[in-house]
C-alpha cells in the first residue's frame, strides 16, 4: 500500500525531549511523534510512497536497527500514522 501526507504548510513541529510536537492543521490535533515517526511524515509529503520506498527514502539519515526488520518496522510505522491520520493511502 503506498501512502501521502498533506504538505509541509498543513503541518508545525517542535523537537522536545527527543520527541516532536506535531500540530496537524487539516485535523486540529497535536501528536507526540518520534524523530523517526516525523521523518516519515516528511518524506511522505514528499510524494506518495510505500514501506520499502520510505525505507529507501530514510536508509540514508537513520540507522534503523540491524535486530528487527527494517521494512516490517517501517510497515507498521505507516500504519500508526494512518490510524492517527496523519497520512492517508493513495
């Protein structure tokens, strides 16, 4: 399944505690993310993508972990983020 999220001006956030603050404005609710989480986001703005193409996307900045799966923690990343709505499925 490929996702999209709304554009960079739909949302604002703040790093905190090793968190981000998101205020998503098209929902009007605020999300406590992880850095990790909040990236996906972004490259998802960046045009419509699924697991292993958001893998690609963040392989380069983020060190994902050599115990789990990678493409299964970002699968279930993206369907976090759907069920929040902060991405939706195209």
């Amino acid at each position: 399944m490929r996702y999209l999220a709304d554009p960079p001006a739909a949302r604002r956030g703040v790093s905190r505690d090793g968190f981000v603050i998101l205020y998503h404005r098209p929902s009007g609710q605020t999300h406590l993310l992880t850095p990790l989480a909040a990236a996906l986001v972004e490259a998802l703005a960046a045009g419509p993508a699924d697991a292993g193409e958001a893998l690609a996307r963040l392989a380069a900045a983020y060190d994902l972990g050599d115990g789990d799966d990678p493409g299964a923690v970002i699968a279930a990343r993206l369907d976090e983020l759907a069920a929040a709505g902060l991405i939706r499925p195209v």
